[in-house]
C-alpha cells in the first residue's frame, strides 16, 4: 500500500525543479543583461555630470544633453559626433547591442528612446564647513586685491542623473515577467572655482600669494623715483612690484636653439610681456 501511494511522485517532483531550474537560469541570464545595461547608464550618468562641467543650461538644455547621450551612448553609433546627434520622443532606437534584447531576440529590453531620462544640476558642495568655505572664498573673490576684479566662475557640484525603464519580457515565467525595473545612476563632479581661464586670469589670482603682491597698487606711485633712478641704474626700468609672468622663462634659464622656429616660449624682457 505504502509503495503504490507513492506513484508518480518522482515525476511532479522533477516538474517542479525543472520550473524552478528553469527560472534560476533564465534570472541568471538577464541578470547579465541588466548589469550590461547598468554599465552603460553609469557611462552616461558620467558623461551628462562632465557635459554640465563645461556648459550651462542655457547653451546646452538638459533636453539637448539627454537626446545626444541616446543617441551617442544607447544606440551603436560609428559615425563620427556631430552638434546635431540625438535621438527625440517618438524616434526609433538604431542598431544595439543584441545583448540588450530578450531571449527570443525579437523585444528589446529598453523599448524606446524615452525610456532613457537624463537631468542634471549644479549645487553647493555638501557639508556646513564646506558651505562656510565657499562663502569665504566668494567674498574674498570680489575684493579686487584677491583676483584683480576678475569674477571667479561658479564652484560647487555637477550632477548628472539617468533613468533607464527596462520593459518587462511577457514570455518568462512568473514573477521574472512582471519586474518594472527601473535603472538609476548618478554622478557627480566637483567645480573649480579658482580654475582660470588664460595666462591673464593665472597671473591675476596668484599675484597675491607673492610677497610683493599686497603692494602692488604702489608701483603707480613710485613711478617717477624709479623713473628718475633708471637715470642711474637702467635696470630700474624693469622694477614692477607684484608682477607676475605667466609662461614666460627667464631669459637665462632660456636654451637658444640653431632653428628659432621651435622657440616657442616668450622671454622675459621686462614688463611687456607680462601681467601687472
């Protein structure tokens, strides 16, 4: 009796595993996809916070940037960038990665264009010293003694964020064929306030770091005694207090070669090529 009881058990025991076999398999290899597809939205998410470092809202909306990150990041693109790469709401997605499709290869996994979501920002760095630091340095960059009058570009943080809706694949076993998976990955770049933008700027914020920079404003008034020293001694010509020289090498730590082309660094010959 016992043994007739017990007909058939082996055979649901079997269906039951090979369910969940299955199921374990077909996770596993879209776990691969998913992570396949995370690595491209951490690219993005990259590439949006490196975009903001070096455009504003106003030159390149953050409809722009995301349009351009479809288009350069989420298709397969061998054409060389162009200003007028992007993909809107409505196109079509371009060649993908086949990895990014389901097992069948007939659906992909990121349906449409407007499944990719891109928005960026520019903040303060976080933290209440930090806070307080910044604050004091945007005080001291509007003393002209600081910076020479020159307006320190905005510091703080750059933010790019992206969103990938991963569309849910009907054909796997339940639960895999309902996940509503949404991807989400953010990065964050650091601005330099104190970045300068030329040979000008450079020589304008380092200038009162220098021991003769705080009296800079008296080379207007001894003007005429060095003036009337140059009588005496010419080199009091080339006395200009706090001056700096930016990419300028002195004229004898300056190696001459035969072919003056390739001489491409200017020589200090005084105050003419040099910042004041």
């Amino acid at each position: 009796m016992k043994l007739r009881a017990q007909e058939g058990q082996a055979m649901v025991e079997a269906t039951v595993m090979f369910g969940v076999i299955v199921s374990l398999f077909l996770g596993t290899w879209y776990l691969g996809k998913f992570h396949d597809i995370q690595a491209t939205t951490i690219q993005a998410a990259r590439y949006a916070a490196w975009e903001r470092t070096v455009s504003t809202t106003a030159t390149m909306s953050n409809t722009t940037l995301q349009n351009q990150a479809r288009a350069r990041l989420f298709t397969w693109n061998t054409n060389a960038f162009k200003q007028s790469d992007g993909l809107r709401n409505g196109d079509s997605w371009t060649t993908q990665s086949a990895n990014w499709k389901d097992h069948s290869g007939a659906k992909r996994l990121i349906e449409k264009p407007d499944s990719v979501t891109i928005q960026t920002s520019i903040g303060p760095l976080a933290g209440k010293a930090t806070a307080a630091i910044t604050k004091g340095l945007g005080v001291l960059g509007k003393l002209d003694g600081i910076t020479g009058g020159e307006s320190l570009p905005a510091g703080g943080t750059a933010t790019g964020a992206v969103q990938v809706k991963l569309a849910n694949v009907s054909s796997l076993p339940a639960p895999l064929n309902k996940l509503d998976l949404t991807l989400r990955e953010s990065n964050s770049l650091v601005l330099d306030s104190w970045d300068a933008s030329g040979s000008r700027q450079a020589a304008l914020r380092t200038r009162p770091f220098t021991v003769a920079g705080p009296i800079t404003r008296l080379n207007g008034v001894i003007a005429p005694l060095t003036w009337a020293l140059s009588w005496i001694e010419p080199a009091f010509n080339d006395l200009h207090l706090g001056q700096v020289c930016s990419d300028v090498v002195p004229a004898d730590r300056f190696i001459r070669t035969r072919d003056t082309r390739s001489n491409n660094l200017p020589v200090y010959r005084g105050g003419g090529a040099c910042e004041r």
